[in-house]
C-alpha cells in the first residue's frame, strides 16, 4: 500500500504548480516519502484503533465527504513536521497539508476501481 500511496503523493503533487515549484528538486523524493510516509501511518494507525482493516476504503471515502478524523489526523502535524524537517514555508507546509484531502480521495478512488473485479 505504501508504494501506491507514494505514487499518488507525487502524482498529485506534481499537478500543482504552487507546490512543487516550491519543493527544492534535490528534496523531492524525500519529500514525497516523508508525505507518503505520514499518510501511510495515519491510515494504519486508526485502521488499528478501529480494529477495521476490511473497511479501509469505505472508511477513507467516510472520513473525506464529512471532514472526519481520519483526514484531520492524517494532516495533523504535517505542516509543522515538513517546516521543520525540509525548511518549507509556513504556506507550502500549509498549501501540502491542504492537499491531503484530494490525494486521499485520488487514492480511494484508484483502490475502489481497482478492486471492482476482485470482490
């Protein structure tokens, strides 16, 4: 799951110019991990807290259409981690951890059409 997600970070990232025109080209992989990264632990995480890991995708698209806590906590930190880690910009910081709702959902939906046959 964590290579999807990577690839969705820097899909999405990539499409939005005031972002990665921000991103130093030296850093951008790491940075993408360092997204991925926290996106992946966010979603194993409360996975886990609601001992739920069949519904993942119902619980993303859930989380996404109502603002819920699974999004809030992924985001939660992210800017500040990302200022501090990478020397971002208070509004890059800002400008990626608003991005995290889309790319959720980018990823949600890439899941679901993915998995249509198999269930």
């Amino acid at each position: 799951m964590f290579d999807e997600i990577l690839e969705a970070v820097k899909e999405h990232l990539g499409n939005n110019p005031q972002i990665s025109s921000a991103i130093p080209a030296d850093q951008q992989d790491a940075l993408h991990r360092e997204i991925a990264t926290h996106i992946h632990e966010g979603v194993t995480n409360q996975t886990t807290a609601q001992n739920n890991s069949g519904g993942l995708l119902s619980m993303l698209e859930g989380s996404l259409a109502s603002g819920g806590t699974l999004v809030s906590a992924i985001e939660g930190g992210l800017a500040g981690k990302l200022g501090s880690k990478f020397g971002l910009s208070p509004a890059i910081s800002g400008a990626i951890a608003g991005a995290l709702p889309g790319l959720i959902q980018k990823f949600a939906q890439k899941k679901i059409s993915g998995n249509t046959t198999a269930q």
